[in-house]
C-alpha cells in the first residue's frame, strides 16, 4: 500500500502489479473500488498531476495537503514524493 504521505503513478501501480502499460485499467479499478478502504488519492497521473476533473480532483489534492503532501502548482515533486515499490513482478499480459 502507498503510505501516507507519498504517491505514485497510474502506470506505476500497474507496473507493480505486473501489468505494465495497463495504466487506464488502475484508474478504472480505483475508480470502482471501496474509496474507504482504498487510497485512491494518493495515485496521480505521469510527472504527479491530478487527473480527475472539477470538484474529485480537488477533493483529490485537499486529501493529499490533509497528508502532507506539498504542490508546486498543479503538480508534486515526484522525484521527492514518490513511492517506490519493492520488487518487480513478472510481466503478465492482459487478455483481450
């Protein structure tokens, strides 16, 4: 899980999961999950950009200030901020 306080990418929660270039299906997974359960704020898109339009992606970065979490602009440091995941996966491929 991304702990408080760092972020990551659609394509890297993909590529952790071992489905790299998969970066929509995690947009539309979080989309469809338990937003209690699940830190959906805390994934952004490539270069730390929220994706979300209007009132979700402001709700989106409140989340992520509340966290600790500092812009500059409409984007995050991600050099600084982002979380790296331990290991990779092997390459799985998604069916069509």
């Amino acid at each position: 899980m991304i702990p408080r306080g760092k972020v990551a990418t659609y394509g890297g929660v993909a590529r952790a999961a071992g489905y790299p270039g998969a970066s929509r299906q995690v947009a539309w997974a979080l989309r469809a999950s338990d937003a209690e359960r699940l830190p959906w704020h805390r994934v952004l898109g490539q270069g730390g950009k929220i994706l979300l339009p209007g009132e979700a992606g402001l709700h989106q970065r409140t989340l992520l200030e509340v966290e600790g979490v500092r812009f500059k602009g409409a984007r995050i440091d991600m050099n600084q901020l982002e979380f790296r995941f331990s290991k990779k996966p092997a390459k799985k491929r998604l069916s069509r």
